[in-house]
C-alpha cells in the first residue's frame, strides 16, 4: 500500500492536518517537517522499513519517500 501511495504521489500537496487523517500521528512531532511512519520488516534484507513525509514551510507535503 506504501508503494502505491509513494508511486501515485497521493500525499503531495496535503497538509498535517490531513496527513494524520489519513495515516494517523505516530507519536510525529507537529513541529517537524519531517515525519516517518514504521512500516514494517523488509523480508529479503531483513531491515526495517519506514516512510519518510517531507514537508515544505508551509505544512504542506512536498515529497515521499520509502526505505
């Protein structure tokens, strides 16, 4: 699901408020402009993955990423 909303660019454009409507808080701080989201363990590389929301200084989501 994490690959479908970074490859469709769902998030961009959508503010914290609306970011943790759809994804929740975990525990991110309001302040930050950079939110990570636990997204589980990678099976082949046995890491753990997470996905990165970057935000501009206006709130808004500028960029996604996963790793």
């Amino acid at each position: 699901m994490v690959d479908y909303i970074e490859r469709k660019k769902l998030l961009i454009g959508l503010t914290k408020e609306a970011v943790i409507e759809k994804l929740g808080d975990e525990l991110n701080d309001p302040n930050s402009n950079l939110w990570s989201y636990y997204v589980g363990i990678d099976t082949v590389l046995s890491t753990k993955s997470y996905f990165f929301i970057y935000f501009n200084k206006e709130g808004v989501v500028s960029q996604t990423l996963q790793s």
